[in-house]
C-alpha cells in the first residue's frame, strides 16, 4: 500500500509540474507576441511593460546594450512617438524552464519584412505580477554562403567609425 501512495504522489507531481509549465508556456508565448505586437504599434507603455524594472535589451550592434532604465526608456520614448515602433514576428520559438519553474529561457526566429531573420534570445522572470523578460538580446541570422561578404562589410563599418572616433 505504501508503495502505491508513493507511486501516485509522483504520478500527481509529475502531472502538476506539466500542467504548470504548459500553462506557463501559453503565458510566455502570449508575452512575446505581445511584446512583440506593443512594439510594432509603437505602444510605449505596454512595451516596456514586459520588462523586469531591471531588464536589459541587446541590440544588434555592438555598443547597444541598453538596460532598461533609464537608458532603452529613453531611446523607446523617442523611437515611438511619432507612432512608429518596429515589426518582428515570431516564426519559431523554443523554451526552457529552470527545475523551480521562475527561470525560463527562450530563443526565437523573428522576421521583419523590412529587415528579414533574426534571432532573439532572453531570460524571463517569473514574478508576483506574471513572467517579465529580465534579459532580451536581438541578432542578425547570416546564412553561411553569405558569411564572408557580410563579415568583411562589418569589418570595414567598425574600422571606418573607429576611424571617425578619433
């Protein structure tokens, strides 16, 4: 008998622990797209509502590290107020859960029409008030064939504005 207690003690955990994570991926998929729809309609407010109070956004150049404040508010204030914001859409998206269940991870494939592929990668927070994304960082997808040509194009922007630094 003990041992049929204990067999559907782990039975209820394990159903628990993958009902909890399949309602906390709808939460997070839900967040994304949202984060990522404020951001098309230049909804300033609701954007960076997504954001832990301590969040941090990496662009895709290399000085674009803006922690949320009161840096990447700023930057968000003045890039939406003429009711413009920027267009990703999540094609392909994957998260990881820390075994507590208040870490997750995630990495997406977003395309812009304008822009075409990127990858987004970040941490979400799972806080009183919901996940918030603590950590959001945007690169440019390369394909391989294109690999040389683009990085010699990077090369040449860095060491012309280096140059122009000086």
């Amino acid at each position: 008998m003990k041992k049929l207690i204990y067999l559907m003690s782990l039975i209820l955990v394990f159903c628990t622990d993958s009902v909890m994570a399949s309602d906390d991926k709808v939460a997070i998929n839900t967040l994304m797209d949202g984060f990522h729809d404020a951001a098309s309609k230049a909804n300033e407010q609701r954007y960076l509502g997504y954001f832990a109070k301590d969040g941090v956004f990496m662009g895709t150049d290399d000085w674009e590290r803006w922690p949320l404040n009161p840096d990447f508010r700023a930057y968000v204030g003045e890039r939406f107020k003429g009711g413009k914001g920027w267009t990703y859409k999540a094609i392909e998206r994957h998260i990881t859960f820390s075994p507590d269940n208040k870490v997750a991870w995630f990495d997406e494939i977003t395309k812009s029409e304008k822009w075409g592929l990127f990858r987004g990668t970040g941490v979400l927070l799972k806080q009183a008030g919901g996940w918030k994304i603590a950590h959001y960082s945007m690169s440019v997808l390369v394909p391989n064939e294109a690999w040389v040509a683009v990085s010699d194009l990077a090369k040449a922007a860095v060491k012309k504005r280096d140059a122009e630094k000086k």
